[in-house]
C-alpha cells in the first residue's frame, strides 16, 4: 500500500489529479456502494475534491477539502475497493489489489486532457451568461446582452441545476417522435420556460408541453409570454391535477413544489400514463404529519419541528419506494431552490427496475406500519402494486 499512498500523494499535492474512479467492491454487499468517481471541483474559491458514490439506485456526493482529501481516499483502497483508475494529463494509473492487499499500478497513456480539469474548476451552465436567453431576458433574470442580474443569480443558479438535472434523463426519454410533457402546479413557470428553451431550442427535441395550475391570473400571464416568446407548443391551462384528464400519453410529469398531496396526485397521473421520466420537489408534506404515531418515536415526534421534518422526509421516502415498486428507479437529490426554501428534495424516477419487488414491497409495508401511515399515494394506486392486492385479500 505504500507505492500507492506515495502516488496518491504526489497526485493530490501537485494538483494533477483530474478523476479518479474505484470500483469492485472487496465483499459484496447489495446496500453498499458500487463505484466511486472522484473529481476536483471549486467551491467558494477553494479546491475540493466531489466523491460521487453510485448505488445500485442513487449516487451520493460529498465534498472533501484538497488538504484532506489523501487519507479518505486511501482508506477506499485499504477497506473497500480493490481498482482503480487515476487519471492526470501526463498519464492514467490503473490500480489492482490482490485479495492479499498486493498492490500494482499500471502507467497507461493518458486519456484526460487539462482542459478536462479546467472544465471541472469552472462550472460552465446549461444556459450560459453572456449570451442572452429570449425568456431569461423576458422574466427579468438577464439583461438584453445576457448579463445574469446581480440579484437574480440564485434564480439563474437554480434553472441550471435543475436543467442539468433533466439533462441526466434524457437517455430515459423516447426518441424519433413528439415528446409530451406536462408541468402540474407549474405557477409562474420559469422552469416550465426553460426545458422548453432547453428540450425544444438547444436539443431540437419535437415537444410539447402542457403546464396546469390552479391560479387563473398567473396562467394568464404565462399564456402572453409564451406567445410572445414564440412557444408555439407550450400551453397553459387552469385546472386541478387530480381533474386532469385531456391527454392519454405522457412521456415526462413535472412537478415542482406542487402542494401537499397535490404533489401524489400527479405522482398518481404520471405512473398511469406511464411516464418515462418524472421530477418532482414535493412541499408543504402535511398529510403524514396527521397521521405518524410510534411510542418508540416518541423522543423525535413530541417536538413539533422535529416531527414535522421527520413526516416530510418520511413522506418522501414513502413516495421513492412507491414509484420503485410501480416500474420505476427513483433517485432523491438534493435541489437548491431559494425561492421555497433553501434546500428541498427532488424525486427523480424514470421506468425500470428498482429491484426484487417482493423485498422493497416487505420493507415498505415494515415501515409504514412503523409509523401507522395511510399514505394518499398508496391508496390511490392500489391497483397498480400487486402485492397490496394479494395482501389485503389474506
Ligand atoms: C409553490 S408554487 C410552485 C410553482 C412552480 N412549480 C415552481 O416551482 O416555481 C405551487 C403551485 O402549485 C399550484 N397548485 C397547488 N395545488 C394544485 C392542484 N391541486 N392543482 C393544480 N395546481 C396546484 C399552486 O396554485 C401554485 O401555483
């Protein structure tokens, strides 16, 4: 180990290192972690090292200072991995350790360029400034040269992030014909906007995109601004979500903070359309609040904030395992949104298999019954989970 830990060393010290990815796991284990992919990044003007962990499901990141990123990332090689593929400008270092801890380090050509890093140090957007944006211009977040406003950086941060976000999706969407996408609770729409502006104008996707919202007077001024925009695909419509029923097939349900159990009731639209994609930020998780009793819980739950943070996470984990046990492989990510609150959860699914169904439905049914819970998303979609089925005939 010791050849390695120089290696390591010498990489992190002279900044050289542009990724590094560890793989196979010494034992397995389904719960645990498959790969790790490290790459430098800055964050407020310092260098940190992003470890991205890949599950079977999710991927987690965290950030490490450079000044203490050697130790964690030997500790991968001595505890977990047993590769590993360290990638500088000059050349790429393939790591093997023996089930004895026998360590050998290949030099290999390098694959990576120092633009890779540069790309990595500083952050380059979906939608870039300095060039100007027809809607950003319209909703006041750039100015006619493409200056982002001093004040609405966060906002223009935040599009950002969630572009990138559906960017990740876009191999789950269908190709060669029309996309249908509908936005439920869309409000004032900057996100609506722009994956249109992304989807349709930068990815020359054909689209079209319904948003839904109960508010007449904000529909109305998303209607002028689209038209004035040009979007001729993008409609607004004033309606309930649970009431919509104008189209048979969606391929991508958006829904961001959309209220409470308005937010299962689009869950519950798009897995009957069998979407191939939904993005949804839930808010206002009011429903299990109501309902979650477990002496055991007591500590946590006799405070009303702690009871009140622990029914809205617990709310959300209820919907991922729900959208698993549907045909969906659900991610939760962090999603920056100032606007709301600082910080919210955003619910990534796309159609595929999220595993044995028979375990995820037997940890499912521990857990809500843990917290005696009546979630609206199961009741409404007990049709579609089999095993609810064959459970409450028993
Ligand atoms: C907090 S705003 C979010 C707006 C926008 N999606 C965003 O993230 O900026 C929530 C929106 O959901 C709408 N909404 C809540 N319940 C709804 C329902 N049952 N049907 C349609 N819209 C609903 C509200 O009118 C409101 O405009």
């Amino acid at each position: 180990m010791e050849s390695l830990q120089k290696l390591i060393h010498q990489l992190i010290d002279s900044g050289e290192l542009i990724s590094a990815t560890l793989s196979q796991r010494r034992k397995r284990d389904p719960e645990g972690f498959t790969k790790v992919v490290i790459k430098p990044v800055e964050l407020k003007k310092s260098l940190y090292y992003q470890f991205a962990y890949h599950y079977s499901n999710k991927v987690t990141h965290e950030n490490i200072p450079a000044a203490e990123v050697e130790r964690p990332l030997m500790e991968l090689f001595e505890e977990t991995m047993r590769q590993g593929l360290l990638c500088t400008a000059d050349a790429d270092y393939q790591i093997l350790i023996s089930k004895k801890y026998k360590v050998s380090i290949l030099t290999k050509t390098a694959t990576k360029t120092q633009a890779d890093l540069n790309h990595n140090r500083k952050k380059r957007y979906i939608l870039d400034e300095g060039e100007p944006v027809p809607f950003l211009v319209e909703l006041g977040i750039m100015n006619e040269n493409g200056k982002v406003l001093a004040k609405k950086y966060d906002k223009f941060r935040q599009i950002n992030r969630f572009l990138e976000m559906v960017q990740d999706i876009l191999p789950a969407l269908p190709e060669g014909r029309e996309l249908t996408i509908v936005d439920f609770g869309c409000g004032k729409s900057y996100l609506t906007f722009a994956l249109y502006h992304y989807l349709n104008i930068q990815q020359r996707r054909p689209l079209r995109i319904v948003g839904l919202d109960l508010k007449a007077d904000v529909i109305e001024h998303c209607s002028q601004l689209a038209e004035r925009l040009h979007y001729d695909k993008l409609r607004f419509l004033v309606g309930d979500i649970a009431d919509y029923n104008e189209l048979d097939q969606v391929d991508m349900v958006v829904t961001l903070h959309a209220c409470d159990t308005a937010t299962d009731a689009a869950l519950e639209k798009a897995v009957r359309w069998g979407a191939s994609a939904i993005l949804s930020v839930p808010c206002c998780q009011h429903e299990l609040f109501a309902q979650v009793q477990n002496d055991e819980l007591s500590p946590l739950l006799s405070h009303g904030i702690l009871k009140e943070r622990f029914s809205a996470l617990a709310t959300d984990a209820i919907r991922a395992r729900l959208l698993d046990l549907m045909g969906y492989r659900t991610q939760l990510l962090e999603f920056i949104d100032m606007e709301h609150t600082p910080k919210n959860i955003l619910i990534r699914a796309v159609k595929g298999s999220a595993g044995d169904q028979a375990t995820l439905w037997q940890e499912y049914t521990v857990f809500r019954n843990m917290l005696s819970a009546n979630p609206y998303l199961e009741n409404a979609c007990r049709d579609l989970l089999p095993q609810a089925a064959e459970t409450s005939k028993a």
